[in-house]
C-alpha cells in the first residue's frame, strides 16, 4: 500500500514538473505562430555587379545620373519577396532585408491599440498559470516528505490538487486569449507587419501540451485524495454497523461464541479478506456503549498504511 501510494505522488509530481517546464519554455519562446510576409523587395544599394535574389538590382550603379536610362531587370511576382517571421507573446520576429537573421520588435506594439487588453489579460493569465502550476508542485514535494502525519499529507494532497487544477484552468484561458490577440493582429495590425500564410508552430503545441499534463498532474493528485476519503468512511461504517451489531447481542444476552461467528463469517462475504475482524479498542474486546464510542473516536484520524 504504502509503494503503490508512494508511486502515485511521485507520478502526480512528475507530471507537474513536465507541465511546468512545457509552460516556461513556451512562455520564453517566440514560435507560437509563424509564417511569411510578402513584401517589395528594396532597391540594392552600393555597386552590385551581380543579380540579387533579396533586392531590385538597376542596370547602372549609377542611379543618380540623369543621363542613363535606369531599367530593373525584375518583373510581376519577382519584384517581391517571401519573408519568414514567427511570432510568441512577448516578441515577433522576421527575417532582415538581405534574408540574413531576424529583426525583433514587441507584439504589444503590433497589436491593435483597442485589443491591447486582451493581449494584457493574456501576460497575466500566463503569468499566474506558472505561478499557481508551481506552487502545486511544490507542495506535492513536500507531500512526500516522510516527516509530516498523515492528516497534514492528506491536507497538503487537497491544496496541491486545487491549485494545479485551477492553473490547468488559467493556461486554457490564457492560450485562447493569444490566439484571439494574433488573430485580431493579423486582421487589423498595421500593414507592414500583416503575414500572408501563417500557422500554429511547436511553442503552441508545447503550450497546450503543458495544460494536458498539467490536467493530468492534478486529476491524479484528486484521484488520491478522493480514494483516501472513500476508504476512510468504508471502513468507519463497518466498524459502526458491527459495534451496532455487537450491542444488540449483549443486550439480547446471547452467548459470546454467537459473535466469534459472526465475525468469522462477514470477511467470506468481502471483497479478498482473509481473516476474521479485529475490532478491539487497545487490545480489548468492545463490549459496552463506551467501547463503541472509543471505536468510533478511533476512526476519525486515519491510519498511515490506509493513506492513498
């Protein structure tokens, strides 16, 4: 029991620390989207001997000779050009005039001045959603921690369980909240920015693939805290219903052998027990109505081998 409960936390806090790691790198990356811009290639500049692939190339080096017929040796679709740019919360970046790195500007500088908000709402989102995510896992570390009871365990079980599930809920939010910001940038952003073909690139993936396991991470921290508790009032109401039993034999004056029997014979009707019940109450049979209370009082504090 108490491996297969060790296993699980440590399953629970893996996938928190996959989440989170997942999140920070999505978060600081710039390849939420990604795609091209067609632009006007520019003019060359300084002498060019040869025909550039990135700018409009004169037939003379000397363009500010009025006597020359300037001519370019472009035409239709060849005077443009096909610039990459990948774009994440916090930066969008596109490749230089000559086609060598990328130029990086502020996505709050391209989006729209009256959608601003929801880029905003969705830094913030972002932000909390790594917040609550480690401070869930954090407390799942602590909850393996063999110094602590059983009852602080199960407690830090619960808080570890809401907070992950709560930041599984503000990355959702967040996420749909850029997409909706680049959208808004791509419709109305200004024109020397709008891209021509654009998709979803691995950040994005890697975001959404952070608020799955995130989930994951805390419907397995619930699951332990949920089977906890439902062994935990399994075990109570059996206890009550053979201590009720049990007393109303006494008050009946029956035999003792009579309830030898009938504890012998309740564990062949359970679930794989072996063994007839031990209710004793500090090695002593439960034979009055204060043993019974002692049994119940027993009952409210969990054992450590039941915690799962």
């Amino acid at each position: 029991m108490g491996t297969e409960c060790s296993r699980r936390g440590s399953l629970a806090l893996t996938l928190n620390i996959v989440a989170f790691t997942c999140a920070l790198s999505a978060v600081t990356t710039s390849f939420w989207c990604e795609g091209t811009r067609k632009v006007v290639k520019p003019f060359c500049t300084g002498p060019v001997t040869t025909r550039q692939s990135y700018c409009i190339r004169f037939n003379s080096s000397n363009i500010n000779d009025s006597r020359l017929v300037q001519y370019i040796w472009e035409s239709g679709e060849e005077k443009f050009l096909m610039r990459k740019f990948h774009t994440g919360i916090f930066f969008s970046c596109e490749q230089a005039a000559d086609m060598n790195g990328f130029n990086c500007r502020d996505f709050k500088d391209i989006a729209p001045d009256h959608e601003k908000g929801v880029l905003w709402l969705c830094i913030t989102a972002e932000c909390l959603y790594l917040i609550l995510l480690f401070t869930g896992g954090v407390l799942m570390w602590l909850e393996l921690c063999p110094c602590l009871s059983v009852m602080n365990k199960l407690k830090l079980n619960a808080f570890a369980a809401m907070f992950t599930a709560l930041s599984g809920l503000l990355g959702m939010v967040a996420h749909m909240m850029f997409t909706t910001a680049f959208q808004l940038a791509v419709a109305m952003g200004p024109e020397d920015w709008r891209p021509k073909t654009w998709d979803y690139s691995w950040s994005y993936i890697l975001a959404w693939g952070s608020f799955a396991t995130c989930m994951a991470s805390a419907v397995t921290a619930l699951n332990r805290y949920t089977k906890t508790i439902v062994e935990f009032k399994y075990k109570r109401r059996n206890i009550e219903k053979n201590l009720r039993i049990k007393q109303k034999l006494l008050e009946m004056d029956l035999p003792e052998q009579m309830w030898d029997m009938y504890l012998t014979a309740v564990p062949a009707r359970g679930e794989g027990n072996a063994g007839p019940l031990d209710l004793s109450v500090n090695g002593h049979k439960p034979s009055t109505g204060a043993a019974y209370v002692m049994a119940l009082d027993s009952m409210t504090e969990p054992q450590g081998e039941a915690y799962c």
